[in-house]
C-alpha cells in the first residue's frame, strides 16, 4: 500500500527509493532509540552533568574530524554502497558493546561509554554523509523536497514507535532492573541496525562521477567564504547549531534530574516534538519545492530562537508539551531544508566532499555549544529557581543573533522558486492562505485529510 505512494516519483531508480524507506525505517528505530535515551543511560551510569556534556560533545567533534576521510574511504572501497552496510554493522556491533556496560561494573566505565558512543557518532556521520550522496543522485532536484519529506514522514513513524518501546521498557524496568531494561534497549537497537544494513545492501550502487575541479582542500572551502553562497549557508547552519547545543543536552538532565519526571513523561514531551515533525515534514517539503529552500531556512530560523525562551515560561507537563509541539513543527522545516539546499547547491560529484566539510563545521560547532554548555551549566546564576534556565536563555539569545546576522549572507539556489515574504510563507504552511501551485490540502489545518500530492491522476 505504501510503495505505491512512490509512483509519482519519476526517478529511473524508483526501486531503490523504495528499499530506501524500508531501510530507513530499520534505521529510525535505531536512532529513535539512541538519540533520547542515550543521556539517560549515561545518567544511570554516573554521569555528572560536564561529563553528559562531553558525551553529545566529544562524539560529535570526532564524527565530525572523521568527515575529512569520507572522499578518501569511499574512493578506498571503491563503491559508496560497500561502505553504508559494512557501516552499518559496525555500529551495530558497537551497540552490543554498549549494551554490557549497565549490567557491569568496573572503574571508568563512564569513559567506556564516551568512547563507544563516539565511535558510534564516527560511523553515524560518515554513513549520513555518503547516503546523502548516494540517494540525492537518485532525484531530480525538483522531486528531492516532496521525497525526502515523505520519506521522513513514513521514517519518522518507526521512530515513534521506538521512542514509545524505549519510554514503556524502562519504566517497566525500574522496579524490576533499570540496568537489565538499557541492556535490552540496547540490543533491541543493535538487531534494528542489523536489518537497516541488510536493506541497504539492496540499493543499486551509482558511481560517484569524478571531476577535475571537484578536489579541492578544506582550508580552500574555507577561503571562498566572501564568493560562495554555499560557505555561507554552512556558517550560518553552524552558528545556529552552535546556539542551540549550548543547551540542547541538558534538556533531558532538566526533565530527569531536575523536574523529577519519569521516563513516561520524558517520552511523552520527545514524543509529542517528533510527531509534530512527522506531520510537518511533507507539508516543509511541498513548500520548499515551490519557494525554495533558503525562503524556510530563513522563515524557521526566525522562530527557533524563541524556543528555549518558552520553557522558561512554565515547567507543567501541558505547557511543555505545546512548546514541544511547536519546536518539531519549526525544526523539521529547518532540518529538511538544511540538506535539501546542500543537494541543491552542490553538483554530484562534488557533493561527497561537500557533505563531508559542511558535516565538519556543524560537527566543531555542536561540540564548542555542547561543551561550554556543560562548562556554564553549574556555573550560572538561577533563573526561576534554575540554574540550567538561564542557560536555556543565553541558548536563545544566540540564536536570535545567529539569524539577524547571518540569514542574509546567502540566497536561494533555484531560479524557478516563487518570490514570497515569510508571511506569506507562514500562512500558506498553516494552510490559511495558500501559496500559488498549492492547496488548501498543502497545510497544516487540513493534516487529517488526505494531501494531495500522495497520489496523483
């Protein structure tokens, strides 16, 4: 029934779009496990809250380096596939490894963890880097938004489902054996990557087309800052990654540590955020087809900074629950639209070492947020009666600041998108007034009718 869906889609490699969101399912369960819950098991492991700091940071910092080797590892294997499914079992194997860690104790363990997980994150950026590269190449352009919105869509369900399995597991667990509940978790994850390996070794592998002027160094990327559109986007991505992981992290400690909330209700504000993004995502992405993808960068950048401001407002369940409502609705237009401009902006051959450096400069800026974060979290004078609100604070603030100064800096790639104010924009995603080229079907008022663009005469 779902397959059919991928009928419009006018790629001549319309059977590896659909292995591709079958994989991708296998692989959400996987991320929809690691990317909530893996901070609560470092806190079950001990961890102080510089050391949660170090665990999002130095991961990352390393994911990132890494990404200085993709060009090279990929022309090594010779083949992008080969390199996604060894890949993937990789992680797999380290996630069985974290899987031990709770259920024994020995000093350093904390370390042990930091270590694994930024192996994971090493694998994790590398794989994203190259699959982004591998399954743009099997798009139009102008079929990439509708796509990779629908794609994260239908994704994004498997990942809820994991969420929802992780939440009840270890709340099940703790009168039983938090440890031996992460223990499961963990494995559960591990059989997911399994299979999203096993799926991905069934896209056709295009070869990455090699040409002269597509090498160039890291410190030229750099260089071209002045003349280049797409350095500037990756600066501008960067500052606001970096904003944002200044607290990012220590949401969870918040919720956990602070507010005392079990892992049920932890679940259920990261749930609420993620399904807001699902029903989101194809609604982002049929704008973005139309307006370009730069229009809702620049929209959504103007709203994410108001984010952390909120959970400064009230921390009762049902407040927090709207703001997270809110923040999936905004950060999936930004996160869809911050990879459908790279593959935009980038031609094919190039869009390997593209990835890789622009996957290094968010990389150095989520670790720099994250680890001053962790640095200023104890450090800071209370707000409202918290000392990691105030942070939250200075989070939003720098946001802000990272888009009245730098959204300018660069323009829209395609000359086709339609010329429209944010406001405009808004209203047309709300589904108020709808933008030229879309109904009232396109928006979020009408999201428990059928959209339009799911099946076409």
């Amino acid at each position: 029934m779902i397959s059919r869906y991928i009928i419009p889609f006018t790629s001549p490699f319309k059977s590896s779009l659909q292995v591709s969101w079958k994989e991708g399912i296998a692989a959400s369960i996987m991320i929809g496990i690691t990317d909530y819950f893996l901070i609560p098991l470092g806190l079950l492991l001990g961890a102080t809250i510089q050391e949660i700091g170090l665990l999002v940071a130095i991961p990352f910092l390393f994911g990132s380096i890494s990404q200085l080797m993709a060009v090279r590892i990929v022309s090594f294997l010779g083949s992008r596939l080969r390199f996604l499914v060894r890949g993937a079992y990789s992680q797999a194997a380290i996630l069985v490894l974290i899987a031990i860690l709770p259920i024994v104790s020995f000093s350093y363990r904390v370390a042990c963890f930091i270590f694994l997980i930024a192996i994971f994150r090493i694998l994790a950026n590398l794989i994203g880097t190259v699959w982004g590269s591998l399954t743009s190449d099997y798009l139009a352009p102008e079929e990439r938004g509708k796509y990779f919105g629908w794609r994260a869509q239908i994704t994004g369900i498997a990942g809820v489902g994991a969420m929802i399995f992780g939440g009840l597991l270890l709340y099940f667990f703790k009168a039983i054996s938090p440890p031996l509940g992460f223990c499961l978790l963990m494995l559960a994850t591990a059989c997911s990557r399994s299979v999203s390996g096993h799926l991905m070794g069934k896209m056709f592998d295009l070869r990455l087309a090699h040409r002269e002027g597509a090498d160039f160094t890291f410190f030229r990327f750099l260089a071209r800052f002045r003349e280049s559109n797409f350095v500037r986007f990756v600066l501008f991505v960067a500052s606001i990654t970096f904003a944002t992981h200044l607290a990012a992290p220590y949401f969870s400690v918040f919720m956990l540590r602070d507010l005392n909330f079990n892992y049920l209700v932890y679940m259920t504000i990261h749930l609420v955020s993620v399904l807001a993004g699902l029903v989101a995502f194809p609604i982002w992405g049929r704008h973005a087809d139309l307006v370009g993808n730069a229009k809702v960068l620049k929209a959504t950048s103007f709203l994410i900074p108001v984010i952390p401001f909120l959970w400064c407002f009230s921390q009762t369940l049902a407040w927090l629950i709207v703001v997270e409502i809110f923040s999936g609705f905004v950060w999936s237009g930004f996160n869809l639209c911050s990879a459908n401009f790279i593959y935009d902006a980038v031609t094919p051959e190039k869009r390997v070492r593209c990835l890789s450096y622009f996957s290094l400069i968010n990389g150095i800026a989520l670790f720099l947020g994250a680890a001053l974060g962790g640095f200023l979290a104890e450090r800071l004078p209370q707000f409202g009666g918290y000392q990691l609100l105030t942070l939250f604070s200075l989070s939003g603030f720098l946001r802000f600041c990272s888009h009245f100064f730098l959204a300018k800096g660069f323009r829209e790639i395609r000359e086709t998108a339609q010329k429209i104010s944010s406001f405009d924009l808004f209203f047309s995603v709300v589904g108020i007034r709808p933008i030229l080229g879309l109904t009232r079907e396109s928006g979020l008022l009408s999201i428990t009718r059928k959209t339009s663009w799911k099946r076409r005469p």
